[in-house]
C-alpha cells in the first residue's frame, strides 16, 4: 500500500485542529507540510509556530517540504519545531551533502526534492545519504497545479538507480496527483503520494484518503 502524506497547504488553516483530528482519524501516514519563503518559490506559506502547533495535535510523521534558500540554517528550529523528515532543494544547495548530514544529525530523516526540470540523474552522488527524494510533478509555490506528465520517466529512472544501488530510499511524488494519475505513478515506481487540493476540496476528505490508500 502506498505512503499518503495529505498536503495541509490546501486545508482551512481557521480549522488546523479539526483538520488534524481529521487526519489523525484518517489513514493518512504521513502529515505534508510545505514551507515557503517568497524567495525560492513566490509563494510565502508557514513556518515553524504553525509546525510546532500541528505536531502538538498527531502522533503521525511530520513531513517537512521546505521550499527556501538556505534551509541549513533553519534545520535545527525545524527539528524542535517537531519535524521528523526535512527535505530541502537540490535546486538551493550549493552544499547539499552537508545539509543532509546535518539533518540526520539532528535524528530526522533526510530527504531532498527535486523540481520538474531537474534530472534525476544529478542525485546519483547523494542518493545513498537520502532518505527520502521528493520528486516535484508541478513547479513548486502552488498547490492546485496539474501534474506534468514527464514525471512518470522520471520516476521510472529513479526507481532503477534505486534499485541497482539497493537502496531502500523512499520515492514521494508531488504535485498534481489524483486518483487518476495515482496507479501510473504508484506503477512507475513510487511508495508515496502528496496530494492536497484533492483532499481538502473533497465533501470527505477522509473517504479520499482511504480511497488513495487503496489505490
Ligand atoms: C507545491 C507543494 C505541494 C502541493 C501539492 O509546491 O509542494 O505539496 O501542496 O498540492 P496539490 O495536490 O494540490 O498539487
Ligand atoms: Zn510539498
């Protein structure tokens, strides 16, 4: 069964508790909670009050997609934030290996995202210090965006770079995905699945949880 970690960027942020308790009900595994800076993306979200609050209300992992320059200096208030996986951006890292290390040197798994025009090839180097790679399937800042079908290559390489190097590195795809999409790209070779818009505009946002469960 794949991973869900529902989006909460799409959520009624009025109603955090009751979306919480929501999720907590639901089977979703995973808490997605996307960070942006205005700077890396164009697009300014949440940071670490909001995490800190969210944490108080699950016992589920708190996944962390952080969208912002410079993330090394932060990964340490994220970790008391509550974060268990932090994942920061090929894209803003001169030094990634670093950031990695010191993410699980904080005890959080490490993951790093990758966005729709960066190959997948450029993470041979580091796949073996990552936890998780988030595969972006939209350009990042919104959510709502529709899935760019390319990703499903990619996915498919990554999956058998993965897979030679034994790995047990964890494939999460972002952006765009529905319950259309969900099988090509659970087939293609990925474990877990972003979705936020779908989810939080459902009339049951529970019931479209069980439903990509049982993809
Ligand atoms: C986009 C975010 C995504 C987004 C997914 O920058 O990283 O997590 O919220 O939302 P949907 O499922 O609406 O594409
Ligand atoms: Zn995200």
């Amino acid at each position: 069964m794949p991973i869900i970690s529902p989006s909460l960027l799409a959520c009624d942020f009025l109603r955090l508790k009751e979306v919480c308790d929501m999720l907590n009900r639901s089977e979703a595994d995973w808490f997605h909670l996307d960070v942006m800076d205005g700077r890396f993306v164009p697009n300014i979200s949440f940071g670490m009050p909001v995490i800190e609050k969210i944490r108080n209300a699950t016992h589920k992992p708190c996944d962390v997609h952080l969208m912002i320059e410079e993330p090394g200096r932060y990964a340490a208030d994220f970790k008391a934030a509550g974060a268990d996986h932090l994942t920061v951006h090929y894209e803003a890292c001169p030094h990634l290996h670093r950031n990695l290390m010191q993410i699980k040197n904080l005890g959080m798994k490490a993951g790093v995202a990758i966005n729709p025009h960066t190959p997948v090839q450029l993470l041979q180097d580091v796949l073996e210090y990552t936890d998780v790679v988030i595969l972006m399937s939209v350009d990042p800042g919104f959510g709502g965006q529709p899935f760019i079908p390319h990703s499903l290559n990619k996915i498919r390489l990554l999956r058998e770079r993965i897979d030679q190097m034994k790995l047990d590195t964890i494939i999460e795809v972002d952006g765009g995905v529905t319950l259309q999409n969900g099988p090509a790209i659970l087939e293609a070779g990925a474990h877990a699945l972003v979705a936020g818009t779908i989810i939080f505009n459902a009339d049951q946002p529970e019931e479209m949880i069980r439903q990509f469960k049982h993809l």
